[in-house]
C-alpha cells in the first residue's frame, strides 16, 4: 500500500479511477471528472500533484494537492470549487489515508489540510492525534417531500406574503414572468454570454469578478456546462419578464440533486421585484411538481435569504492533520495565548506612562 504522485497534468490519464471513487462514495456532481477537468485547466498552476493510494494494483483513493507553503500542503481548492479534491473507497478510515500521505509527500511537510469537506458526504472526524477540525461555513439545501403546498406552508409568512405581492404586482403591470431552461451544449455558450451581460450589468462589474465569455470564469463554466449538458446533467435557467432577462441560474444534476452553482440578477428591478427570489419560488414548485430531485444544493455560504426558504444548514469544515501531535498542541497553546492577549483591555490614557511628580 503506497501513495503514488505525479503531475496534476496526468489527471486525464487516471479520469476513469477519479470517477469510479467519487460514483461509489460521495457520487457528487462537484468531483465529478468532467467538473473536475475544466477546474484544474482554468485554475490549476502547473504546480499540483495528483496523488493515488495504491494497493494490489488498485487505486484505492486519490487527491489533487498543492503546496500552500513550506511545510504546508493543501488539497486544491479553486474559487469555483464548494469542495476539496479528495475521492476514496468509503470503507477506508480518512484519518489514516491523510497521515500516510502526509509521511509520504516529498519535502517533509508538517500540515496536511483537506479543505471545504461537506459532511452530508464525508462525516466530521473527531479531534484528536494530530487531527484538528475547523468550521468553514454554513450552507443550506431544501429537501424535495410530498408536495409544494405543505412545503410552502412551513415557510414563514413574511415570504409567502412578499412572493404574492409582487406576483400580484407583475399581474396588473401586464408582466408575465416565466422560465425557460436550455439542456443543449450546443446553447451553452450563448448562455455563458448572457449571464456575463446580466452580471457585469451590476456590481460585480465594478470589481472584476463578474462572469464573462473570455476570462477564467467563463471559460471554467462554459467548459464545465457543456460537459455535464451532454449527459444532461446541465442546465441553465433564465427567467424572463415578457422578454426582459431578469434573473439566470447555471445548475448542474446528480445522484438526487440540483445544485445551483451561480445566481445573478437584473439589479435595475430589485426596487420593485426580486426576480431571483421568483426564479427561486418557480424552480422549487417545479421540483416538487416533478419529483426528479431529493433536494436542491445551494452550496454557497447562508445568507439571510436562504433561512427563508429552508431551515436545513449545515456546517462544513476542513481538516487539518500534523505531521506530530505535538505540533497540534502548540498550535492551541499559540491560540491560547493570542486570545488571553486580545482579551486584555487596553490601558486608560492615565495609566500609559504618566509619572507622579516629585
């Protein structure tokens, strides 16, 4: 039993023994191959490993990692990614295949980190022997059930009232909202285009992080999309007033979920309507109506209005393990320290060098 490296490059080499893992553990669309391909293209820096536990010739668990810094590595963890590249066999203890391959990365590394683990797909391990857990966010989902109706009864009434009120309002404007979804990788790239149009109509122009068709975003989501549109495990969701684009969502599927990956908006409207909120409203109804999905993902951190429509959080983490025990213990101690430091008030203005005069 071994830990194998080689270039992150080689990744395409060994796609086939990524998906086995990943379809028969966690089964998640977000470490899927055809997810994880375009993401290492886009963001990787040459500098990645790709790591695989061998054993009688079969691989038995795999990570892409990078040295964070001396003496630190971290499994990759690009911007666009909700989690960590880790895929293992589920009857492996994660404990051991993370010491192991931490003895065995070359450079003698102190601190391994997985980072941004979903504990609906990897339980929280317990602290201890060198293994330290930390909280990275909440994130929420909505279980699909029985119907829409005693789903939408269990929400509060503020957002029952507000989604009729401006659904009400669009009535007498004369304004018919509705959805359109597009499946075909052939439309990917048009979709790509109009979310950029959408988002780089709002604040997110202003800072440059907005989606466009020649930046790495765009190039990530139009790969990515078009790789899961042709197993129709794509989509993305406009959502019109008449033929106005207010609202977009771009959304992969699998193993019993819809995951929203990016949400923009027409900012313009947001005085009068929340045409993302009724994007929202319209793709649950249609689930529940449906019943293809157990649930929709929104992997993203909770905001305000995520508590509105379910009260299903989650706390994901990372995991880091160090090379000794000792190393962890120092760590607390440091912390330790650091927080009876703040804690201190600071000295009233009397008290900072004033002398009794003789």
């Amino acid at each position: 039993m071994t830990w194998i490296f080689s270039s992150a490059a080689t990744f395409a080499a060994h796609a086939a023994e990524w998906q086995q893992l990943n379809t028969g553990h966690a089964a998640t669309p977000l470490l899927d191959v055809d997810f994880v391909a375009p993401l290492l293209t886009e963001y990787g820096e040459g500098k990645e490993l790709l790591a695989r536990y061998v054993r009688d010739g079969q691989t038995l668990a795999m990570a892409i990692l990078y040295r964070n810094r001396a003496g630190h590595w971290n499994t990759f963890q690009a911007s666009q990614s909700p989690l960590g590249m880790w895929v293992q066999r589920p009857d492996l203890d994660t404990t051991e295949l993370v010491d192991k391959l931490l003895r065995a990365l070359p450079g003698f590394p102190l601190v391994l980190s997985l980072t941004q683990r979903d504990p609906m797909l990897a339980p929280r391990p317990a602290d201890g022997d060198g293994l330290h857990t930390l909280d990275y966010i909440d994130t929420s989902r909505i279980t699909i059930g029985s119907s829409f109706d005693e789903y939408w009864n269990s929400r509060g009434k503020n957002l029952r009232t507000n989604m009729k009120k401006q659904r009400s309002k669009l009535l007498k404007d004369g304004i018919e909202p509705r959805m359109e979804a597009s499946r075909a990788p052939e439309d990917v790239a048009a979709g790509i285009a109009d979310y950029g149009r959408l988002e780089s109509a709002g604040w997110k122009a202003e800072g440059g992080t907005a989606i466009h068709p020649d930046n790495d975003q765009g190039r990530f989501y139009q790969a990515m999309l078009t790789n899961f549109c042709r197993k129709g495990q794509g989509c993305i969701l406009r959502y019109w007033f008449g033929e106005r684009l207010v609202a977009m969502n771009l959304c992969i599927e699998g193993n019993g979920q819809l995951i929203i990956l990016k949400t923009t908006y027409d900012e313009s409207v947001g005085t009068q309507f929340s045409p993302a909120m009724l994007l929202c409203e319209d793709i649950v109804k249609e689930m529940f109506a449906q019943q293809r999905f157990e649930r929709l993902e929104f992997y993203g951190r909770v905001k305000e209005w995520h508590r509105r429509w379910t009260d299903e959080v989650r706390t994901m983490y990372h995991v880091n393990h160090y090379r000794w025990p000792a190393l962890l213990q120092l760590r607390a101690l440091i912390h330790k320290r650091a927080a009876v430091r703040d804690s201190i008030p600071a000295a009233a203005p009397e008290q900072q060098g004033t002398s009794i005069p003789e």
